[in-house]
C-alpha cells in the first residue's frame, strides 16, 4: 500500500472522529477514538432483533420461491 493510500485512510478515519493525529515534527501519532465506535455497536445491537426476523423471513420466502413447482402446473 503506498503511503498516498495511507494517509487518505488516515484523513478519513480523522474526519470520522475514529482516531486522533498528533504532529510532532515530521512524525504523526495516530491514536484510536473509540468511543464513536461503541456508539454505534450500541446504535446497530438494538435493530439486530429487528433486522434478524426480517432476514430470516425474507430467506424463508426466498426459500419457498425456488422449490419444485408441483406436476400438473405448466411452467413458467
């Protein structure tokens, strides 16, 4: 990865407030934010359940899609 390809990660994750820069000299110190982290795990495990049932349902009719048709129905 060149270093153009590291430094534009590093900017964006510093714009998302998920790491911290400090310049010293020609060194940067990157150091993790996680709170915005937790934020969001606890943001997305309260639609888990939610998100869950509706994968599972929308597998379920997937499911019933795709089986045999029964004999005596023309196909489509």
């Amino acid at each position: 990865m060149s270093l153009n390809a590291v430094s534009k990660h590093l900017r964006l994750l510093e714009r998302a407030g998920l790491i911290r820069r400090r310049i010293q000299g020609r060194e940067h110190h990157c150091s993790l934010e996680a709170d915005p982290l937790r934020e969001l795990a606890s943001w997305t495990e309260r639609y888990r359940g939610f998100w869950e049932k509706r994968l599972d349902a929308l597998e379920g009719y997937l499911r019933a899609r795709r089986a045999p048709r029964t004999k005596g129905r023309r196909g489509r």
